[in-house]
C-alpha cells in the first residue's frame, strides 16, 4: 500500500509541468486569435463605415443621374411634339398641294360649278323678288282690310248710336203706352161700371144673380138643371138680358180699347162622374161654353168672348154645407182687357 502510494506521487510529479505548459500554450494561442478577432472586427467596422459612405455617394450620384435623366425625358418629348407639329404641319401642306394641283388639273370642272352657282343664285334672286312682291301684295290686303275694320267701327257707333237712340224711343213709346193703356183701363172702367149698372138694372129682381167684386155672378140653378151644360129656359131669359147688354156695351166701346167678356165656370166640390163628364173640369167647362156659344147666337162678336173652366177649385166659400155648396157652383161674368 505504501508503495502504491508513492508510484501515484511519482506519476503526478512527473507529468504536472507539462500539462502547465500545455495550459499556458493553449492561453497564449487563445489571446492571440482574441487579439487577432479583435484587430479583424476594427478593420472589418472601419470597411464596413466606409463602404456606408461610398453608399450614400452613389446614391447621391444615382439621385442626380435620374434627375437629369427626367430633365433629358421632358426635353425629349418635347423633341417628339414639336416632330408630331412638324408631321402634322407636313401632311396639311402635302394635302393643300395635292388640292391645288387638283385643282388646276381641273380648270373646266370649277368654270362648270361656277356657272352652276351663278345659276343657282340667278334663281334665288328670282324666288326672292316673288317673294318680295307677294309680301308687298299682303301688305296691300292688309292695308285694306284695316280700312274695312275703320269702317266697320264706324259703322258699329253708328248702330250703337242709333240704338240708344231707338232704346230711348222705346222707353219714351213704353212710357206713352203704359199711359194709353192706363187711360183705356180707366175708360174700360168706366164702361165696366156702366155695363154692370145695366145689368143690376135689368136683373134687378133677380136676387139668385149679384156683383162679386169686378165680376156678376149667376147661380149655376139659375142657367142650368143640376149635372148638366144645357142652359134652361129661364137660364136662357137671363143669357138673353145679358147679350142685350152686352151688344149695347159693344157699340159703346172705343174701337181702340180691346176689351173681351171672360165666362168662367165653377162646380161645388162633390165629385161627379159621368160618361159626359168624367169630373167636374169638363162640367164647368162644358158650361161656361154654352154661355158663350148662345151669347154669339145673340150677337155678341166671338172675339169679344172667353171661356174658362175652374172646377171645384176656386171656391167662393169654404165649407160642406148645402148652402155653401149652392153658391160656390156659379158661373162668373168679367169684362176685362185682353
């Protein structure tokens, strides 16, 4: 064991100074290549910085050469537009060229459309002249149809003139009319007054026959039987009084007053229904009409005569009672103007 111990110490006095300087070697090699890295990093940063410069150089250059290449861009195009000007000023000669040497080529042609032109405008000149004188013949027209106007004017204010005289004619002969007829009237009743006076003298006695207001009222009993249009012999006596005076009357009248006896007839108003007379329209018609048929018998002019029929419809009085029934059926004699 001891010995054993002492081999090991041996060995490792044996091999330690080499391993130091192999320790020491291999320090040496290694501050060496730092050294190197280090002297290699300054060259490789200091080419690096002035590859950087030579960078920003060219790229100055390169802005510059395109600046000038834009510069020699715009004169070019503008080299190409003044060539475009130049073609296109080129080509209009060229064609202005071929036109004139066309043209000369073909003196006839031109004299020929000349002559076409002159002829042309001859007949132009010809339309224009109709056209003046139809112009100064519509201004003749017009002219005198402004005269027909002129006179129709005149001829109008005359018209309005005479009408406005006329219109005061009128109303002056209206004026005039309305007092003739006034006048008439008043003559008519004064002749009224002096025909029912006759009349009340000459039925005096009758007390079935009165003065209603303007008009003289007979009984229906007295001129006819009950139902019927055909007059009675004492309806007949009356009527014959009644004519008498009226013929009188007729005589009496200025021819200028145009006057006419109305004979109206009135029914009560009960219903009557016949095969002469559906109602009582036909009934007091019916009657009325005898009247003036037998008055012209006796003499009395027919244009002097009316007949009218009422019916039930204008009666005197009002009411249903036997009395009031007998005096609303009547017949009502008139002397009015037409």
């Amino acid at each position: 064991m001891a010995y054993g111990r002492a081999r090991r110490s041996t060995s490792y006095g044996e091999f330690w100074p080499g391993y130091v300087d192999v320790l020491s070697t291999l320090l040496l090699v290694v501050t060496f290549l730092m050294s190197v890295f280090m002297v290699s990093q300054f060259y490789v940063s200091q080419e690096a910085s002035g590859k950087d410069t030579a960078l920003r150089r060219l790229t100055r250059q390169i802005a510059e050469i395109t600046n000038l290449l834009s510069l020699e861009k715009g004169k070019g195009k503008s080299l190409e537009d003044e060539l475009a000007g130049l073609q296109a000023s080129l080509a209009t000669l060229r064609s202005e060229n071929e036109r004139l040497t066309g043209l000369a080529g073909a003196g006839s042609d031109k004299d020929a459309r000349i002559s076409a032109l002159t002829k042309e405008l001859a007949d132009k000149s010809s339309i224009s002249n109709e056209a003046m004188a139809k112009v100064d013949l519509l201004n003749q027209q017009l002219l005198a149809l402004r005269r027909q106007i002129a006179a129709l004017n005149e001829a109008l204010q005359a018209a309005e003139s005479k009408d406005k005289e006329s219109q005061a004619r009128i109303s002056d002969l209206g004026a005039r009319l309305n007092v003739v007829l006034a006048r008439q009237v008043q003559e008519l009743q004064r002749y009224r007054s002096d025909f029912f006076g006759r009349l009340r003298e000459l039925l005096r006695d009758r007390k079935d026959i009165r003065v209603v207001g303007d008009r003289f009222v007979f009984q229906s009993e007295v001129l006819f039987p009950s139902g019927q249009a055909t007059m009675t012999l004492e309806g007949l006596a009356a009527i014959d009084q009644l004519a008498a005076a009226i013929v009188e009357l007729e005589r009496a009248i200025p021819k200028e007053i145009d006057w006419a006896l109305q004979v109206d007839g009135h029914t009560d108003s009960r219903a009557i229904a016949t095969p002469q007379f559906p109602s009582n329209w036909e009934l007091s018609s019916a009657r009325a009409t005898s009247v003036v048929k037998y008055l012209i018998s006796r003499g009395v002019p027919a244009k002097r005569l009316v007949a009218a029929g009422y019916g039930e419809f204008q009666p005197l009085e009002e009411g249903t009672s036997e009395e009031v029934l007998r005096r609303n059926r009547r017949i009502e004699l008139k002397l009015t103007n037409r």
